[in-house]
C-alpha cells in the first residue's frame, strides 16, 4: 500500500526504515532516502512508529 504519494513510498518501505532503527518520522524518511514534502502521510508514519509497526497485516 501506498503510504506517501509525493514520495511513492510504500508500508513496506517505511516499516523497514523502522524496523532498520527510525524513531521519527524525519528519521523514516532519511531512511528511505526522501525527504517531507505536503506532509499528509506524516500522521500515518506516525501511527506505525507509535505501534512499533515492522508488522502491519497488509503491505
């Protein structure tokens, strides 16, 4: 699933930018090699960080 649009970054991506040790959602995007840009995935990021996702059921 397609979390961030502007930086077609998936579930997947962003639960291995945690599961590799990211803490904030700056650090994901780090991580994945983008940076924020209109922000609307951040409360999503956020809400995966929040419930140590490495483990949504869909990706």
């Amino acid at each position: 699933m397609v979390v961030c649009h502007c930086n077609r970054l998936t579930q997947a991506q962003i639960t291995a930018a945690i599961a590799a040790g990211a803490s904030r959602p700056a650090e994901v995007y780090a991580g994945c090699g983008c940076g924020a840009q209109c922000g609307c995935c951040c409360r999503t990021i956020l809400d995966l960080l929040r419930t140590g996702e490495g483990a949504c059921p869909s990706n």
